[in-house]
C-alpha cells in the first residue's frame, strides 16, 4: 500500500527452521532493496512469521497455520522460499508450514522465487522422513518452475540481491515505473531465464526486462575483501555533538560490517607469504617501504617509527591480532578484535595499494568521528539536526538486546557481523552499536595522546552505544572489545572505479 508516496511491497520469507541464517540474510537483501534502488517509490518489507504474527485462537479447524495464513501470509504480495533438509511440521493441508505457504501463495497468482541449500551437512544430522517428504515436494515442481540451487551461503546472498533486481520490476510494474533519474538498459538475454514461475514459451517470447540504472549507485562490492560491501553515504549537513555546531560531511562509502577475522587473517596472509598481488605491484617490502615514509614525515603519529621498529621488520607478527587463538572472538565471521589503530590503518593502506596498483596509498581510511556519527544517526531532510539517538529507524524503538549486542545481552564476547538485523541503520549499515568499539582516524583531543572510540562494545552499558557517546583509546592498545570499519573516499573513484550494482 502507498505510504508518504512510497509502495511497500510484503515479501513472505517462508522455510522450515534449518535453515536460520539464510532468514536474517534474506531479510538484509530484501531490506537493502532501496538502497540499490536510490529514488525508487517502491520499499520491500521483509515479512516472517515469529515478527509479524499474535496470539489468536480459532476453532475452524485449520489449524495453527490457517491463522498465520489470515494474520500474515494473505497479506504478502510476493515471497522468498528456502529450504535445506527439512520440509517442517506438518499442517492440516500440506506436508510443512513453509509448503502451505508457497502453495498458498501460488494458488493466489502471486510470484514466488524458490531456493534449495546444498550447503555441507554431517548425514548424522538429517532427518531422512524430513528429507524424503522435500524431495516429493522438490520434484512436483519441475513441471512448471524454475528453482535455484546454492552451495555456500554468500551465494545464496548474491543470487538472491540480483534475482529481487530482475523480477521486482517485471512483477510490480506500475509501482516501479518512472522510479527516479537514470539512464535505462536492457538485461542481457540469458537473465530472463532465471525468472522464475513461467513457462518455457513466455521465456522465449518476452522481452528483455528494462531496469533503470541510476548515475548514483548505493553499494559496491571490494573484491580484495571477498566481495565485501560498501554502502555510498551521501553527504549533508548536521549538528556535530562535540562542538554544537553544524559541520558538513563530503560523501563517501563505508563497509557495511566491521572487518570481521577472515577478511582480517587475509591481510596478514598476504604479509606472511610476503608475495606480490597479480599485478605485481604490491608486496608486503613496498607496504614496509610505505610505512617507513609515512613515519618519517609524521602522518600517522611520531611514534609510528618506534612502533614499526619493535616488529623487527616482520609485519605479520606486528599487526596480527593478540586474541586470533581465543575461541571467544576468532570465528571467522565475528569482528578481528585485539588489534592496535596502527594495525587498522595498516588494512586500510593495503586494500589503498591493491586497488591501485601501488599508485594512491589513501583510498581506504578508517572514518572521522564526524563521518561516522553521520553514518550512525543523520537525519536527512531541509532541516539541519542532531543525529538520532540509535542508529536504527526510530520505528524500531528504543535500545533492546533485540538490537544489538551489549551488557544487557549476557553473552559476554563478539557475535558473528549482522546478527541484528533489526538493528541496523537506514541505509544499511549493520553493528553501529554494539558488538565492538570502532578505531576512529581523527584524535580524541587536542594533546594527541589517544584516537577516538565509536559505537560501544559487547561489554558496554547502553548509555555507550548512543550514536553520539565518544570513547578513547591509546593507538597501539590491543583489546577484546575494539575492532575497525573501513571507509573509502568517493575522490578516488574516477581513477579507481569499483565494481558498483
């Protein structure tokens, strides 16, 4: 329904309980929506059941389902289904609740795009009835469906962003027409075949699908962090809480997490193998070589040459984290923590270097306080403003361990990056609260003795995670609760152009 000129669109995300990281991924694709789609009228609302639905009892006979059915699934215009190894608990009509759902759906003539996991799983895990029964459900769709398959889930992300891209637009035609400014461009031919729900016939006779491709792209993907993604922010004027006073923040992207230890562990990689990129342009001698000069001209910190000296020229050992063994903070996806601001700065000159063949070592950056604290909580509009309180939309409320991860929440180390989804900001930055203090570039104070702190920690109360609450910290301190983001200048683009969607 049309909301302050905006159409939301419901997308059912339908699936047995196994497959439970696939849900919060979805959610994250489909909420991105508008920010791959700048100027579009058209919103996805994410819709799952244990979010959307209320106690409600009924003697018609149908079961728990038919009122979930009446409370959300009816309601939805379109949905997302997944499934691994299970097919659910059995309803009054069909063989699992996400099954009723699709069919449901589909009975109604509304589009429904369908995923199968073939992510590793130990046999001893899989219920084989529960299998079987997927399987039947599986092969009555051959006759008029096209399913997807994936074999990790970062692919199941990927297809997922790019399927909603194709489809939406030819599903929801009147909504998304005349969507913003931009050139327009047909779709190469063979992505009508991933539509999915028509006919062989209909592929061959459509046209292709025309998407507006906009001159300000949202999100890009860095290639040198496993396709890590960037969200642009575009720039404006606020109320600085340091100063009481407007301040204007040119654009600029920053990583949607903070770098969590496998793409961490991949720099230090590089620095151990001490080889070259495929360019052959960077190496871990010129990252030392680069350093070195930045010490002698005093850019960083005038100990930055004390600090370099006590690696004894071995990089790897100097920046690599102190708690890279802990089990409490090394999985792979958790934020790198125990890690000094010079070895932050050091992550972000690398990924400088490779994506220039060497040629500008100040592409990636750690954040301004004043950067981030926009990032955090801007308030666009005419008006100049404070930032918001939380970084998450003030429809969500106030802070809840259903936001993010602090004190509150007792678990008592990192989680995984994006784990509250419901806690991320506006345009889509996640664990902006929580979670772990993020190195800022700039120094807390004038004195020069300690860099700037934001966000809060898994440790930290709630007053400490308020969009405008400021820590410190000393640069070469490594600790269990600080980690880092990393932003990228828009400057550089022109000569260094990332791969945008």
């Amino acid at each position: 329904m049309p909301d302050n000129g905006i159409t939301r669109v419901k997308v059912l995300v339908a699936s047995p309980g196994d497959v439970s990281e696939e849900r919060n991924i979805a959610v994250e694709v489909i909420r991105d929506w508008h920010s791959r789609h700048p100027g579009c009228q058209l919103m996805l609302d994410p819709v799952l059941w244990e979010k959307r639905s209320a106690p409600e009892s009924k003697r018609d006979g149908g079961g728990v389902q038919e009122v979930l059915n009446h409370q959300i699934v009816d309601d939805c215009d379109c949905a997302v289904g997944i499934f691994w190894t299970r097919i659910g608990t059995p309803t009054k009509v069909a063989p699992g609740g996400a099954v009723e759902e699709v069919e449901r759906m589909l009975k109604g003539e509304k589009p429904v795009m369908l995923y199968f996991s073939n992510v590793p799983i130990a046999r001893s895990k899989v219920d084989k009835a529960q299998e079987a029964k997927l399987d039947e459900f599986r092969a009555s769709l051959k006759a008029d469906s096209l399913v997807w398959e994936y074999d990790e889930r970062h692919e199941f992300r990927e297809k997922l962003a790019r399927h909603l891209d194709i489809n939406i637009p030819r599903w929801f035609p009147a909504c998304y027409a005349g969507a913003g400014s931009g050139d327009s461009v047909l779709l190469p031919e063979n992505n009508t075949v991933e539509t999915l729900h028509s006919s062989p016939a209909a592929l061959e006779t459509e046209p292709p699908t025309v998407v507006t491709v906009y001159s300000k792209p949202k999100l890009f993907h860095n290639k040198h962090e496993e396709e890590a993604e960037y969200i642009r922010i575009a720039g404006g004027s606020y109320i600085y809480s340091v100063t009481g006073k407007e301040v204007q923040v040119e654009e600029f992207s920053m990583a949607k997490y903070p770098v969590t230890n496998r793409l961490y562990r991949r720099f230090i990689a590089f620095l151990e193998a001490n080889s070259k990129d495929r360019g052959g342009q960077v190496s871990a001698p010129s990252i030392r070589e680069e350093l070195r000069a930045l010490a002698k001209r005093d850019l960083w910190w005038p100990k930055l040459g004390d600090y370099l000296h006590e690696g004894k020229n071995d990089l790897a050992v100097l920046f690599r984290s102190t708690l890279d063994a802990e089990p409490k903070f090394n999985g792979d996806d958790q934020p790198v923590v125990g890690i000094t601001w010079y070895a932050a700065r050091a992550y972000c000159l690398w990924l400088s270097l490779l994506e220039s063949s060497g040629r500008d070592s100040t592409l990636y950056r750690l954040p301004t306080e004043v950067e981030w604290e926009w990032a955090a909580g801007g308030q666009r509009g005419a008006k100049v403003q404070r930032v918001r309180q939380w970084p998450w939309s003030e429809d969500e409320g106030e802070l809840s361990v259903r936001l993010a991860n602090y004190y509150d929440s007792k678990i008592g180390a990192t989680t995984p990056v994006g784990s509250y989804p419901d806690g991320a900001t506006p345009e889509g930055l996640h664990d902006m609260a929580g979670n772990v203090w993020e190195w800022m570039d700039n120094w807390y104070e004038e004195k020069e003795a300690a860099r700037s702190l934001r966000g809060g920690s898994w440790g930290s109360g709630s007053e400490f995670l308020r969009c405008s609450f400021r820590f410190n910290g000393y640069p070469g301190g490594r600790l269990n609760c600080i980690g880092f983001r990393v932003v990228r200048s828009s400057r550089g683009e022109k000569f260094f152009a990332p791969a945008f969607d």
